[in-house]
C-alpha cells in the first residue's frame, strides 16, 4: 500500500508563536485516520498545511507524492472540509452542490441528493441563515460526495444531533467501503467515532504524543482502581497519565500494560484492574501538559479530584 501522507520535521508558527514543533507521521492510502487532542493543539493547523491552505514554516509535507501548497496537481485530488466553511454571502446550500462539480471531478451527485434528503438540509435557505448542525451537514454531504483521494473533515459533526451523527457515520463507512479513499478526520467524539477508524495520531500543544493503529493505542494504557495506598504501590514502574480521587479511593490511568507483578499485587490488595477507551486516553495525554516525565501517583499535579 502506497503512502498518501507522509510528514517529516512539520513546524508552523504565526510570527514568534510556533504552534506545531517537528511533527512526523505517515498515513497510507485507503486510511481512515482520527486527528485526535484538545481545542487548541494545533489539529487545525495540520490540516491546513496538509490541504494546501497555508504553507509550513519549516520540515517537509507531502500528500500524493508532492508539495500541496500552490501545487495544482495535488489541490485537485483533495478536499477539505469544515463545519465554518465560508461561501459568498448570498449562497444557497443549492449553489454549493450546484458549483462543487466544478472543483471535484469524482463528484457523485446522486449521493449528494441522497444525503440532502437523509440530513433533511434546506437547499434554498440562505447559507448564513442554516443553524450550525445544518452548516456542517453542508460540508459533509460535499466532503463525501467529492469521493476525492484524500478527504479533511474538521470536526464535521458540530451541531448534528444523534440521529445525523450516526447516519454520517453510517454513510461515511458504506461509502469507504466501496470507494476507498484516504480520509483524516478531527473529532472530540472519539468513542463515537472509534468503529471508523483504522489510526489514530494525537497531538497536544504542537506535538505528536501518539501515533498508531487503533487497536494499539486502545492497548496502550490501563487504570488501576482502589484504595490510595495500594493504588501508588501497583503503578510503580509505570507513567502516570490520570488520576482521579472519590474520598480514599483512586482511579490511575498507567501508560503500558499490567505485567505478572502488577497483577499479583491487584489479586492480593483487591484492586480492580481495567481497560481505558480511546477518548479516555486521549483525554488523560491533554491532561499532561507536555510532562514526559515518570511519575508516581504521588504528587500528581495533573490530579483531578471528583467532588
């Protein structure tokens, strides 16, 4: 399988501000791919450099084998899509699934009539007059309709209730299937989403702390729960992610796997020993800070008391 992504050294900075700093990951064609971390953790900004928005400040970015920024031959195999997407000001939802053939020549109309209907979207309400959820049913139904090589969705379920999250999630895995392509997509409802993902790369303050497949980084932590004592002597040996407190009880989420000790210690204490979700994981890599350190479970500046 041919590479469809492949970031070496990415640095971006606004003026003095740096917002990514030496970011490296590959993503393979065919890929469905969760960009995943906190408001704020540069998500955006990767996609943006990816897509071709804005050019890096610095390392090497190629997407189809070449530069995407000013690059034609590249621009016009991808398309990126956000929840505020900007139109011109007396554009109709009908005007953007009217003009978009014009930009993606895998365009399939009759799945954008298919998903106007199933999302129930307005087309000839005024676009600055659509309610967010109906905003990002916009870009959704052209990001998928669009069946380009590679494909950004930028948070595209913000505003969508229950229903539209799962029949975009629905169509979005039927169409994968028969007409793959290479998707990235950021999202904060990560457990939600998780079925569609193959891999996942997590970044906080500008940095890459994850990249793997999904099965991976499901297995790449554990939480450990009982009395305080007992707790701080299993999670020796292991980096402290998250911890949590109800009066003398504690929940540790530990960086790893259970070894043969830590199990023999849980089975003689009574600790309870347990699996961690992807957006628990993902959550407790936001709560660090940065800190690479190995820490104990006491002090724990990244505590978080539940009262």
């Amino acid at each position: 399988m041919s590479t469809a992504i492949d970031v070496r050294g990415l640095r971006k900075a606004y003026g003095k501000t740096t917002v990514l700093r030496d970011i490296d990951f590959s993503v393979q064609e065919n890929t469905i791919c969760g960009l995943l971390g906190r408001n704020g953790a540069g998500k955006t900004t990767i996609m943006s450099v990816l897509s071709g928005q804005e050019p890096s400040s610095g390392g090497d970015v190629r997407v189809l084998g070449g530069e995407p920024f000013e690059n034609v031959s590249v621009l016009s195999r991808l398309c990126f899509m956000r929840e505020n997407q900007k139109y011109p000001e007396d554009f109709k939802a009908s005007h953007v699934l009217r003009t978009a053939p014009w930009f993606y020549e895998n365009w399939d109309r009759d799945l954008a009539a298919d998903l106007v209907a199933q999302f129930r979207l307005p087309l000839e309400t005024p676009i600055k007059k659509l309610s967010r959820g109906q905003l990002s049913s916009v870009a959704i139904i052209v990001g998928m309709a669009a069946r380009s090589p590679v494909t950004f969705f930028d948070e595209p379920y913000l505003g969508l209730d229950a229903t539209a999250r799962a029949i975009f999630y629905d169509r979005l895995l039927e169409d994968f299937m028969e007409h793959p392509r290479t998707i990235m997509m950021s999202t904060h409802l990560i457990d939600e989403a998780s079925n569609l993902l193959e891999r996942v790369i997590v970044i906080d303050q500008g940095r890459k702390v994850m990249d793997a497949d999904v099965e991976e980084a499901k297995a790449a932590a554990f939480t450990v729960s009982g009395p305080a004592a007992a707790v701080e002597a299993a999670s020796r040996g292991h980096r402290l992610l998250r911890r949590q407190t109800l009066g003398g009880l504690v929940s540790a989420t530990l960086e790893g796997q259970p070894d043969g000790g830590t199990r023999a210690l849980a089975a003689e204490r009574g600790l309870e020993l347990g699996p961690v979700t992807l957006q628990s994981l993902v959550a407790a890599y936001g709560l660090l800070g940065g800190d690479d350190t190995e820490s104990p479970v006491e002090p724990a500046p990244e505590q978080e008391t539940i009262r």
